[in-house]
C-alpha cells in the first residue's frame, strides 16, 4: 500500500514508523526540512520538504497512485485542504485528517460539510482522544494508564506495586495456580526503567510497573489482589478549561451516576465559554496554581484532579500542588514522552500522552478488520495488538505453547465466539479468534508476521 503522510512531527513520525515497518511505501511530507530529514534517516521511507496542501508537493509525494493520504499537520486548515486537493486533483481513495478546532469538528460531526465539499474519509480528533482517555482514568484510580480492547470487555491496566502489595515476591506460575479463576495476565513489567514481557518464574517486586491484561468482569478482584482499591470518584476538579477540559466535564455531567465536578481556568474568555456550555459545573476564573484557588475549588475535598492545560509543566506542578494540598488522585496531560520519568519521584499517579492516543486511534482506522485495535504503550516502548486470526496465519491451529513467539510477545486474551477465555499455554488458536497480544517494540514486526495482520490494510 502507497501511504502519503503529511506531517513530520511525534504523530506523523510514529505513523509512519508503524507503516513503513510493515512492508509499505510511505512518504513523508513536511514544510520542515530537518524533520524530513530526520525521518528518512531513521525510517525506511521517503521525504518530500514543502507545503502538504500544494499540488506540486503531493504530485513530487505521488499522490497519483496513492492508496490513503494522512494529513497530521500542526493546522487544521492545511490537513483540510490537503485532503481536498487529494481528492479532487489525485482522487486519492481514502483521505484521513486530524482536526483540533471544535467548529470544524461541530460543523463536520453535525453534517454540515457533506463528503462532496470537505472530502475527509475519518476525521481525528486530539481532543476528543484525550478527554476519552481521562474519563477512562478517572474510571480507574488506582492505574496510571488503561485502555479497552475486545469492545470492552478486556481491559489493559498499568500499575504501580506498592510496598505492601500482598503479592510481591511471588513468581507469577504461582499466582496463577494461586488465583485459578482470575483472568488476567500480567503482560509487561517495567523496573528500573526498563520495559519487559514477564516469564513464568519471574517475580514481582516494589515499585514495579505491571501491565495487566484482564476480563473487564475481573478486573475489581484483580486490583484488590495487586494491593489497590477502587475508590469512586464522586468529586473531581479539572484543572483546565479548553478543548479537552470542556469536554471531560460535559461527559461527567452526563453520566448517570453523579459525579461533582469544577473547572479551573486562567483565560477569562474561555472559562466564560465552559462556564456557557456546562449546567451542573461550578467554573472558576483564576491559575490553578494558585493556593487559594484550589483552596476554593475545595481540592483537599477533591476524590481526584484532572490537569490538561496546554502546558505540561504547568499540569506537573498543579498536580504535585494539588496532592500537597491534600488530593489523593492526581492526573496529567504530558506531551513530551521525555517528561515520563518524572512522574513517580512527583508522587503523580497517573498521565495521558495526546499523541499516544492519537497515533492509536489513526492505526484503527487504517487497518481493516483483521486489526481490530492498537495501543502503543510509553514511548513507543511497546504495542498492545487485538487482531482476528486468519486461516493462513502461522499460528492457526496452534496451541500457545507451540507457537514460537518472541521473548518480548505475551497473548493476555483469547476470544472465542463471545467467549473470552484467559489464555494458558495449552490453549488452542483457532481461525476467527480474536486474540489480544503485548509486544515489545522490536518485537511488532514479528508478532505481525505471524499473524498476518500487516497484509490487510483499507
């Protein structure tokens, strides 16, 4: 498949490193020569510097034969107008954009823009990915990091292990024969920094980062187990009043189950627009940095706070405030991978990287149906697959065990039909399984070999 991938930062650059690792011939197009350059010396694939929405650049980028355009600029204009003059000058079959503006995206959800005017196949966006991942932390306290798969009935939960978690030092065989009815697996465990696929006989130890792969059913049982409680979050402040802010507090108001929730924003304009569009949410005007501020917003009342301004050492130091202040639950939006590590020695319990999100949700939609989800985990350290088995697949009809997977790959779930079964390494891979699979990222390309996923692309 010819990918043009217009848009050379962290988003197009992870896009194009998934795509062009998978055997396609992609180009990258960007007004920024160094990025350019810097992608076509990492990557297997082509550059083109120059403007993404100009007939010359795309026809140089060979828009004429090219099978989908993604257009992951900074601007919005340019991704729209990218994919117009795809469609109407390259006829290029499938056109994909990223879009920020929430009158773009109300005017394009709300059909106002028909298909023959603004010719965008799958609109992304940021915004809406981030505050979907903030509802889906705040559902689930005691993780820094969660993500649902199999249409929600597996679920991926990263944790930390504390002190006094009651299962350290146990080798995971054991907890297994331990803990027979519980469906989860632990697929990855970082320590010390570094990221890895668990054997049977490792253990776990303090501070570990663990990654689960659950039945949705079991998942209360297992952070129980793994020394975590699940508080209901009843009050929550966001600190943050813009795209992503505005739009987790109007999913917290519509949720049947009341949640009390209160913003804070420094831009008088745009706290007067959340304040406009939310019924039930008490908006205050001032820095959420400011001690008084979050004394009015009652944060030491606070189940849990929210940080998503467009500063990420702004939303670090808000939080670490706000957990000084007495807040038990404190989540960040970080933009910068880099950033990452500062989060356990700052006592902060979780964060959301936009771009993360972003880059999943752009591989769901350019896969087809075979790859039916993507989660890239961290920095791009690893990737979670949901994939249905094909009948040429190397591992149909296979039991687990005698599947020569990479060291870095673990399968956390199987389904069978409608049944989703915890996978044990007897365990037979069928045709028609879905199954959902942890895979260091050096490992990606041979986990997709053998499922034969990389083929079955829109």
């Amino acid at each position: 498949m010819k990918v043009i991938i217009c848009g050379a930062g962290q988003v197009g650059w992870q896009i194009a490193r998934h795509l062009s690792g998978e055997n396609n011939d992609v180009t990258v197009v960007d007004n920024n020569a160094e990025l350019v350059r810097r992608a076509t010396d990492a990557l297997d694939v082509q550059g083109i510097a120059g403007f993404a929405s100009y007939p010359d650049i795309l026809d140089a980028a060979g828009a004429r034969d090219a099978d989908m355009i993604i257009a992951a600029t900074h601007s919005d204009e340019v991704n729209m107008v990218t994919c117009q003059v795809a469609h109407s000058v390259f006829a290029v079959p499938r056109k994909i954009a990223r879009l920020r503006s929430q009158s773009y995206l109300t005017a394009i959800y709300s059909d106002l823009y028909r298909r023959d005017h603004m010719p965008i196949d799958v609109v992304i966006s940021p915004e809406r990915e981030v505050a979907e991942a903030a509802l889906q932390r705040l559902s689930a306290p005691a993780a820094f990091d969660t993500e649902n798969f199999m249409n929600g009935r597996a679920q991926l939960l990263g944790i930390t292990l504390d002190d006094d978690c009651p299962v350290l030092n146990t080798p995971l065989r054991q907890l297994t024969d331990l803990f027979s009815t519980l469906r989860v697996i632990v697929v990855g465990v970082r320590r010390d920094g570094v990221l890895f696929a668990p054997s049977a006989g490792d253990q776990l130890f303090a501070q570990d980062q663990i990654y689960l792969c659950a039945n949705a059913e079991d998942t209360a049982r297992a952070m129980e187990i793994f020394g975590k409680q699940h508080a209901k979050q009843e009050r929550v402040v966001i600190i943050g009043g813009g795209n992503v802010g505005l739009a987790v507090a109007e999913a917290l108001e519509k949720k049947t189950d009341r949640i009390r929730a209160k913003v804070i924003e420094r831009n008088r304009a745009c706290a007067e627009r959340a304040a406009d569009a939310l019924e039930r949410t008490i908006v205050l005007h001032g820095d959420g940095m400011n001690q008084e501020i979050l004394a009015e917003a009652s944060i030491d009342r606070a189940d849990a706070v929210l940080c998503v301004t467009d500063d990420d050492k702004v939303n670090m130091l808000t939080a670490v405030r706000a957990k000084s202040a007495g807040c038990p639950m404190t989540i960040c939006l970080v933009n910068d991978p880099s950033l990452v590590p500062l989060m356990t020695p700052l006592k902060i319990d979780a964060y959301i990287n936009p771009r993360a999100t972003t880059v999943s949700s752009i591989l769901r939609h350019i896969r087809h149906g075979r790859v039916r989800g993507v989660y890239s985990i961290g920095d791009a350290e690893a990737e979670v697959i949901e994939a249905q088995v094909l009948s040429t697949s190397p591992i149909s009809g296979k039991r687990i065990r005698e599947i020569d997977f990479p060291e870095g790959a673990l399968v956390g779930a199987v389904m069978k039909g409608e049944k989703l079964i915890k996978p044990t390494g007897e365990t037979r891979i069928d045709e028609g399984d879905v199954i959902v699979i942890f895979a260091l990222a050096a490992d990606v390309p041979e986990v997709e070999r053998l499922m034969q996923v990389s083929i079955d692309f829109f």
